[in-house]
C-alpha cells in the first residue's frame, strides 16, 4: 500500500515536505504524531489521527505515539484563544495507560513485527532537562523571528496587542514549538523517526522539529499533515450539544457512539467512510453507488456505524446498539431491553416522559390502572387506559397488555429497576423505581 496514494483518496492528506513520498517509498519509516493527554479517553476528534497511524501501520512503516505529558503541562497556542489547564504527573501517567488501552484495538503494539507501535512520553526526556540547559541547546538554535513567524504565534499576539489587559500570548506557550521540535530531535536521534504526522494546524509546530533536526544533526526529516474535519453543516466535527463523543465506555455509551455515526448526513458519511474505516476504495466506491440509488436504506451510515464501532469498542457492543436502536421503533423484546446495561438503557431511553416512584409500591404489587392512571399519570384517566387495553395499544416492557385487573410487581422490573410503558405505536414512557 502506497500511504500518500492511500491518504489522498480517502481525503486525508492537506500537505507534505518535499521528499517525504520518496523518504516512505525507499524504506520502512517511523512516523509519530502527538497526543494530547489531558483527559483518560481519546474522543472522536482523535480519530483522524488514530486511522492516521493504522493506515501507516498498514502501509508497513511504523508508528509512534508520543502523548504528551510535558506539552500538556505547557498548552499549545495552535488553534486555541486561550491556554489549557496544566496537569500534574499522577494524572498524565494515568491518562496515558487509559489511552494506550484505547490505542490497541486500532493499531499493533506487540512487539512481533518491526514495524510494531510505540508509545513514548515526552515527560520522560523532559523532566530533567534544565532550564538553562534547553536555552542553551535548543533555545540557541532557533531564533526569534522563525518563531514569531508561525501563523499560530501571530494570530495570538496579534489579538488585542496593544492591551496590557489582553490575554495575548504567554512566553510558556510562545516556547511550545522549541518544546515538540525538541521532540522530533529527540525521536530522530534515538528512535530514528524522520517524520511528523499531525492536522493542519500544527504545520508550524513541525516543521519547527524539521528545522531543528537540520541544525543540529545536519539530517533530513518531513512532515505531513491532514487537513482539520468539518460537517457539512459547518459545525466542528465531533462536538454534540452534550459535547465530545469519546471512546471510553463510561463517558459515552457503544449505543450512543453508534447513534453519533449512524446519524451522520449523507455528504458527511461519504466522506466519514472513507476517514474512519479501513474498508478498500472499490468496496467504498461501491457502498457509495449503492446508496445513491436507495438514499432511504441509509446503507452508508449503517456500515460507518458498524465498522468504527466493532474498532473502537467490540462485535458485541455493536450488536447491543443495533438491538437497541431497534427498541423505540418496537422491535425490541424484553428480552432485549433485559440485556441492556443500565447506561445503554437511559442512553435509549433520554428524552422519553420519565416518573420516579418507590420502589416499595412495586415490591407490594400496585394495580396497573393505579400506577398509569393516578400514580404516575401516564393516561389522563383509567377509562382512557381501558379503551387503549382494549384496542391492543398498550405495551409492557415491549409486551402487549390487554388485562386491566394485572397487577405490577418486582417480576415487570427491567434490571430491578424500570418499567417501559409505550401507548399506541410510538408514544413511550418510562417508570424508575428507586
């Protein structure tokens, strides 16, 4: 696999050095590209560069992650308006474990073959390298005006310049491009990586690296950048009115992961399929024709779904979220919502008329007309619930109920917990009994 050729048609590539197809065509090269390690979870908005290091890995060369424990101590100025939070190391440390558990399922980190993954932390070069001792041999080679000239620098301190209130741009952040150059010169030197991967924003920021390795050590590095993804909409990619969807299953349900890929827009599942899964151009070319001719299938969106959710999470968890998804148009069982976790379960279930009762009542055994009609005001009136009985529109916990003498006890708790009420085909609510 050529990986410039592989990156272009999957509308993954924005610029390259000059020499860096012909660097990657003449030999096995590492690659690495930075991870910012202030959160335990990758989120979705890592993943262009995740697929970045799996379709290296593919294409044979190897990829390094390098999260970055003494970067994320700084910030980078690249595209923010303001600093970041700075992190101590008990919480990088931790961060980097969780991310590298995330990393694994997209890319080979064994050991086995050459080309496996690494993953290094730029803490570890850093935490004894003086202050005086950077000055004197990074700082020293770099002058001022190179740096003041990187578009990222400039936009800050040219922001309200002129006001000593403004935020503008600290010497911190200002020296954060000498910080991950360093890191390309120590990556060349001792792990023999002769190329930068990141989005089009740190372009700066790494060709700081390659200048660095050209005065130093009088070699030749490349950088290599994708461009930065947006929705058709405009909107940033990633970001929900609830915020990021991440790849940790505590802070984003596989349901919701799902939901997010499976809801995306025509234009965007194009282009999403081709980013976010490692399915071949003609199988790609072909999903494409074959949605074009029946839009209304969703047959794009159903295979980006499938394919980032088995990566990132599990067969399983993409089989939960299917069963899921199936739930609110009434082909789940209660069998089904029975095998719903209880995160999976409220993820399903957000947005639905919830009522909070005493779970006593429930362990007493409460008639059922009492609990739609009075406690919890599901139907306006136990006339109205009868009728609907009657008419067979009135499910329980995705099973029909036509008795108006039952009686609710602790056996219709889903999980020991909740009771799905749906009236009519469409119309669900919820019962959680604490």
């Amino acid at each position: 696999m050529n990986f410039i050729e592989e990156m272009k048609w999957r509308g993954m590539f924005h610029d390259m050095m000059p020499g860096t197809e012909e660097q990657l065509q003449k030999e096995t090269t590492s690659a690495y590209l930075g991870i910012d390690p202030t959160a335990d979870s990758l989120h979705i908005g890592h993943l262009t560069g995740v697929m970045m290091l799996k379709l290296l890995q593919t294409s044979g060369h190897k990829p390094i992650a390098l999260i970055g424990g003494a970067t994320g101590m700084i910030g980078d100025p690249s595209g923010k308006s303001a600093e970041r939070n700075l992190l101590d190391e008990p919480t990088l440390r931790h961060n980097q474990d969780c991310i590298k558990k995330q990393l694994e399922k997209f890319i080979d980190f064994s050991g086995k073959e050459a080309n496996s993954a690494e993953m290094v932390n730029n803490y570890d070069w850093m935490k004894e390298f003086s202050f005086l001792d950077f000055i004197r041999d990074v700082g020293k080679s770099i002058t001022v005006s190179y740096m003041i000239a990187k578009d990222s620098v400039k936009s800050r301190m040219n922001r309200d310049g002129n006001n000593d209130d403004a935020e503008g741009i600290s010497f911190t952040e200002f020296t954060y491009q000498l910080v991950q150059g360093y890191d390309f010169l120590h990556l060349y030197k001792h792990k023999n990586c002769k190329l930068q991967m990141g989005g089009s924003d740190q372009w700066g920021n790494i060709t700081t690296g390659t200048e660095l390795i050209r005065r130093k050590e009088g070699g030749k590095a490349f950088a290599l950048t994708w461009p930065l993804l947006t929705k058709a909409d405009g909107g940033k990619f990633g970001k929900t009115e609830k915020g990021n969807i991440w790849l940790d299953p505590m802070r984003t349900s596989p349901y919701e992961f799902y939901q997010f890929w499976l809801n995306s827009s025509d234009e965007d599942a194009e282009k999403f399929i081709k980013i976010f899964t490692i399915l071949p151009k003609e199988k790609i070319a072909a999903l494409i024709d074959e949605h074009k001719n029946a839009p209304h299938l969703r047959i794009l969106q159903k295979t980006l779904a499938k394919e980032v959710t088995i990566i990132a999470h599990s067969e399983k968890d993409y089989q939960t979220a299917v069963e899921a998804s199936e739930i609110l148009f009434g082909n789940g069982t209660k069998e089904t919502l029975n095998n719903l976790d209880q995160n999976t379960f409220l993820a399903v279930f957000k947005g639905v008329p919830q009522f909070e009762i005493a779970k006593d009542l429930i362990n007493k055994g409460i008639p059922i007309l009492d609990l739609m009609a009075e406690t919890t005001q599901i139907f306006p009136s136990k006339g109205d619930m009868r009728r609907l009985m009657k008419d067979n529109g009135l499910s329980i916990n995705q099973e029909k109920e036509q008795d108006p003498e039952k009686v609710i006890t602790a056996s219709d708790l889903i999980n020991d917990q909740f009771i799905v009420v749906r009236k009519g085909k469409k119309n669900y609510f919820l019962i959680i009994a604490n």
